[in-house]
C-alpha cells in the first residue's frame, strides 16, 4: 500500500479525491499512474509535483519524452 503521503501528493496536485473513477479496478490503476506521474517528476528532479504537473499538461510533447526518449 501507498505511504500516507503518496495520497497527500496524489490528491493535492492531482486530485485524486474529486475523482468520479469510482468502480472495479480503475481507481487503483489510476492511482498507479499517478504515482508513476510522481516518480517521473522526481525522477527529472521537479522538487515540486504540482509545479511538474502544470508544466507538462502545458507541454505534453516534453511529457512524452519522458516516456519515449529519442522519440
């Protein structure tokens, strides 16, 4: 299970908590990619997910870097 403050993180920048996925599986497989989301970030050393977030919503071909390098 996730550490308490994995969920802090998914909800605040996130927003998991006002998320209608609600049934079977989803809500842990949503989970599972925000946490991967969290990772990326950290990984890329964005100290601050919220700030990571907007940046790449904003630019989502630097997202897809991310995941696809030498795309």
């Amino acid at each position: 299970m996730a550490h308490q403050g994995h969920h802090h993180i998914r909800d605040i920048a996130l927003a998991e908590d006002a998320s209608k996925i609600r049934t079977g599986t989803a809500p842990r497989a949503m989970a599972t990619f925000r946490n991967f989301a969290i990772a990326l970030a950290r990984f890329t050393a964005w100290t601050n997910t919220a700030e990571a977030t907007d940046y790449y919503r904003s630019h989502s071909d630097h997202a897809l870097d991310l995941i696809q390098p030498g795309r």
